[in-house]
C-alpha cells in the first residue's frame, strides 16, 4: 500500500509522538517520549515520494512561496482527529518535514503541573509574562493552557499572533481572535502596532524573534495589557540578559528601567525523561519583587540565581531545585537529575 501522508500523521497521533520527521532515504521517524524511533515496516522515503506527500497539503500560494522562500511553517488538520504544526524546508536539494502533533483538546493549567503562582500570574491585568526555554520543552502548550484559563475565568478580549496558530482556542468568557502570521498578519511587528486599535486586555505572541517585535511586546506590557510571549532561553537571568542584549546599547539602560516595571515573571521550563515512561516538566520561576526589579534596574543580572533561591515564600525557585524536588518525588531516574544538574552549572 502506498505510503499516505495523512497516515503518518495519524500514527504519529496513535503513538504519542511529540514530533514526525520526513527525511529523503529515510524511513518515516517519529519522536517519542524524547527519543527518535523509526516506523515499522515503512519503506524509505524518496525524493518523488517526498514531493508528492508535501505538496498535497499546500494550497496553491503554500505552494509557490515554499518554492520561492524555501522554508515554510503551517498548520494542518485532520477534521475530528488532530492537528499539527508542520515546518517545511530543504535539503540536498530534497524536500523535508518536520510535524509537531498538537492535541485537540487544550490541556489545563493542571495537566501541565504548573505552580500556585503562574495562576497568580495571570490574574494579573497588566505586564509582561515570559515562558522560555529549548525548542519542544511546552513553551507553547504552556501558554495555551494559560490562555484558556483567562478564557474560562475573566470576561476579556484575548488576541493571539501566532506562527502557526497551533491549539483551537473556543470563546467562553473571553472574546479570543487567533491570528496566523501570513494568513491574518504579514509580520508580528505591524500585527503589534495596531493591535491596540482592537481593544485588546491580553494579547500573547507565539514567539519574539526581534528588536521590534521585543519592543513592542515591553511597551504593551507597559500600556496596561497583560501580554503573554515566549522566548528561547534556558533559565530567568538568560532570559534579563537575552531582552536586553536585543537593543543597542545606547537603549539598554530604557530598557533595564521598562523590564523592571513591566516584567511580571520568567517561567523557564524543560521536559525531563519520567520514570516509567512519557516526560515529567522541570521550571525555573522567577517573580519581579521589587528586589528583584532593582537587580534589573541596576544591570546586576548574575544575581538573580540567588534571589530566586531565597525566595520559595514568593513562590520562586531555581531548575536545580525544582529537579532535585522530582528526584525526591522518584519521578526521574537519579542518573537523569545529575546529567541535567551538570548542564544547568
């Protein structure tokens, strides 16, 4: 039988993959739980096969800015089963892909075991709130969650910009408008500057990629908005350094004194390998006390570790604490808490 592209997704779904891979002389793999795992009984994917599966799920203009730009980023739906964000590109001149299965149902702030204070954090009306860390940790599973509690909680206008639009989100107390860059958006920069013609009360961006798009997320922030936004760090004083290190130096002492008023938290997380299978997700949260807006004012960012480590009464703690919390837990093997503690010195 030949190989369906829509039945590699459905396996993908099936197996509890987190990602599917397309690679030409490859069979279909799928990421498992962390681990890549090739599909059984799957003949190697071809340069014509490859072809003909990703060009059937672009339309027309899909298909003509991949050809064009060479990378392109989608999202795609099987109706009544799931939904995936699929990163196209090349190389060797062939065709790849790369699908992350994204669930139908938006999973609760519960599900993904996040602490008492992220639900402070989002009853907040105003402020800048960071979710960071490697790609495929939950950043965006994680701001879902987020968002659909605001959605079942407070009667407010949600805006999203997002690269793909990933979970569905329905309105129940919230008005939600979900906005696809591309589709409903030509860049996050233009979508951020007239955003607040749209009455917004929360807005989330998928990811800030740039100088304009950090800074218009710092000034909505400070306008009154609470404005949910990913980044690509690995822990909270990455993260300072990271937001600041994006503007020229000349802007950087404005925008130590901006972050400082309008920061509300840092939530770095990664997903570790659960004993017994399936992943477990250690953070990192670092609360904006005036203590700590003072250390960002101040430029003294290495001295945030400290002040995370000493205020668990403010619901903070550091990724070292938070893995050796699980290891007590028996929820990781000790094997796996000494590699990660090691990466995280």
């Amino acid at each position: 039988m030949p190989m369906n592209i829509n039945d590699l997704f459905k396996a993908a779904t099936k197996n509890k993959a987190s990602d599917l891979h397309l690679i030409v002389g490859k069979p279909p793999i799928l990421r498992i739980d962390g681990e890549l795992k090739i599909i059984p009984d799957e003949e190697e994917v071809t340069k014509d096969l490859a072809e003909r599966m990703i060009f059937s799920i672009l339309t027309e203009r899909q298909k003509n800015k991949f050809l064009e730009e060479r990378e392109l980023d989608i999202s795609y739906e099987i109706p009544k089963f799931s939904r995936y964000r699929v990163n196209l590109h090349w190389e060797k001149d062939n065709v790849g892909l790369v699908a992350r299965v994204i669930s139908n149902d938006v999973p609760s702030m519960e599900d993904l075991e996040l602490p008492p204070i992220v639900h402070k954090m989002i009853e907040q009306n105003s402020g800048l709130i960071l979710v960071t860390g490697p790609t495929g940790c939950g950043k965006s599973t994680t701001l879902a969650a987020m968002i659909e509690r605001i959605n079942q909680l407070r009667f407010a206008n949600i805006i999203t910009l997002e690269d793909p639009i990933e979970f569905i989100h329905k309105p129940k107390k919230s008005i939600i408008k979900q906005r696809q860059l591309g589709n409903d958006m030509l860049t996050f920069q233009d979508a951020l500057r007239h955003v607040l013609r749209q009455d917004p009360n929360v807005i989330m961006v998928g990811e800030v990629r740039d100088l304009e798009t950090m800074s218009a997320t710092i000034t909505l922030a400070e306008t009154g908005h609470l404005v949910l936004a990913t980044l690509h760090t690995h822990n909270a004083a990455q993260t300072i350094d990271r937001v600041i290190d994006v503007f020229p130096p000349h802007q950087q002492a404005q925008v130590r004194l901006q972050l400082s008023i309008s920061l509300s938290g840092v939530i770095s997380q990664q997903l570790l390998p659960r004993l017994g299978g399936g992943r477990v997700p250690v953070r990192e949260i670092l609360i904006n006390t005036p203590a700590v807006a003072n250390i960002i004012r101040e430029n003294k960012i290495p001295q945030i570790k400290s002040v995370i480590q000493t205020s668990a009464d403010e619901g903070m703690f550091t990724m070292e604490q938070c893995i050796k919390d699980i290891l007590q837990k028996n929820l990781i093997e000790e094997a796996t808490a000494v590699a990660y503690l090691e990466n995280t010195q």
